[in-house]
C-alpha cells in the first residue's frame, strides 16, 4: 500500500462510525476517492491546456463519477435528464429513486450563481434537493431544497487544489455513492445548517454549553456561585452577545 493510501487510512481513524473503528465501506471508498484523484489529475490538466469544450468535459465527469464516486453509469446516471420539455446534463438515480441533477460546464468556467440558476429551477420542478455543479476540476454540491429554501452549498472542492490530498478527498467523500447512502451527505447537510446564526444561537443557550461556560467564568472570578447564576449566563448570552449579532446578521 503506497504512503497516500495509508494516510487515508489514518485519516478515516479520526471520524469513526461505529466505536473506534471505521467501516470497511468508508475506508475503501476514501482510498478509492485517493487513487482515482491522483489518475484524473494529467487528463484534467490536458483538458485545462487546450480548454476543452463542455462535451470533452463530460466524458471526464461520467468516469470520475463511475471511477471514483461508484455510480454505475448505466443505470445511474442519466445523460440529458428531460425535465418537462428541458433538459439538464445528468440526473443521478438512487435504489430507483431521483437523487440529484448534475450541471456540467466547460473546464475552464469559473462557476457561480448564474451556473446553478437552471438546474436549481429543473430541481424545484422534479422535487430534486440536490444538484451538483462542476467544470470537472471544481466540484460543488448544492442543497436546493424545493429549489427555493435549500441549505446553499454543502461540498465544494477543487480537484487541483492546493490543500493536501486527504482534505480533497474528505471534502469529495460525502459525495460517493455509498456515503450518501449512509446519510452522509445528509448528515453534513445538517451540520452546515446548524452553523447558521439562529441554530448556532439555539446551541449556545442550551443547558451543557451555559454551565460549560458558567463553570469557566467561576474558575476565572474564583466564585463559588450563587443561586440562579446559569440563568444569568443565558440572559447575558441571549441579550449581549447572541442578540447583537443576529442584529448584525439581520
């Protein structure tokens, strides 16, 4: 086993599923996620060179999304998904049901807004929650809800990046076809959702974190504490800290 595929391996040690080991699932689909960005790294560079059209970049998209991500592209994946009369570039079937519409761009588009705005109106239609969006080096992930009131991006990775190959591959995990069927997509779907300011809001009022932090201010002023103490904690979070910065945020 070659030194990239060992540091995956240690690198699935710090998020285990079950106990203190990692499912066998996960760590041969992170190793897999490994290898196939090392092999798709001289053709996607080659198609960059000579900017390659959008139909070029589709052949490259269709094999990483078999190679690496193991969606069976036969039975999977749809090319051209008509969506009432439209089309968009691929619809992504799971256990026979529509998962997700994938909006592929030349190689050398920057994406953005405008990008998404297509297959985010196609995904409210079919009642799709998500949509992935890439030129085939940059992949995002987009939670559209009913194509309105979606959690926004989930994923978003550059095949060519500068981080290290285990962040890559950390960042792309969550979208292979076995961790979405574990819920891992959705599972980081909820913890993007959660960093918003009133949930995070919510978490900083809970019960744990305001005896969290009235245990470190009495360490801090050596006061033994006194009746009603973490409700004053919650009431100086709630009107000084937290209520400011949703202020802000609003």
């Amino acid at each position: 086993m070659d030194s990239d595929a060992t540091q995956i391996l240690n690198r699935t040690a710090e998020f285990p599923e079950f106990g203190d080991s990692t499912p066998e699932w996960e760590a041969d689909a992170r190793i897999r996620i490994s290898e196939a960005v090392k092999r798709f790294t001289q053709p996607l560079t080659e198609l960059l060179e000579r900017d390659a059209n959008e139909g070029d970049t589709r052949l490259l998209v269709t094999d990483f999304l078999s190679e690496a991500l193991s969606y069976n592209k036969y039975v999977e994946l749809t090319t051209e998904y008509r969506t009432k009369g439209e089309s968009v570039d691929y619809g992504i079937t799971l256990d026979g049901d529509l998962f997700a519409f994938i909006e592929v761009k030349p190689c050398g588009t920057d994406l953005d807004a405008r990008n998404l705005r297509q297959a985010k109106l196609h995904a409210g239609a079919e009642g799709v929650s998500w949509v992935v969006l890439t030129n085939g080096r940059v992949w995002q992930v987009h939670h559209v809800g009913d194509g309105e009131d979606g959690t926004g991006i989930v994923v978003d990775v550059d095949l060519l990046g500068e981080t290290p190959l285990t962040a890559r591959v950390d960042a792309l995990f969550p979208l292979a076809r076995e961790a979405v069927s574990h819920g891992r997509l959705e599972n980081l779907r909820a913890w993007r959702a959660a960093l918003a300011p009133e949930p995070l809001a919510e978490v900083l009022r809970s019960d744990p974190v305001a005896s969290a932090i009235r245990a470190e201010l009495r360490r801090r002023t050596d006061h033994l504490g006194h009746l009603g103490d973490l409700d004053e904690v919650v009431h100086a979070l709630t009107t000084g800290v937290i209520g400011r910065r949703l202020q802000q945020e609003g």
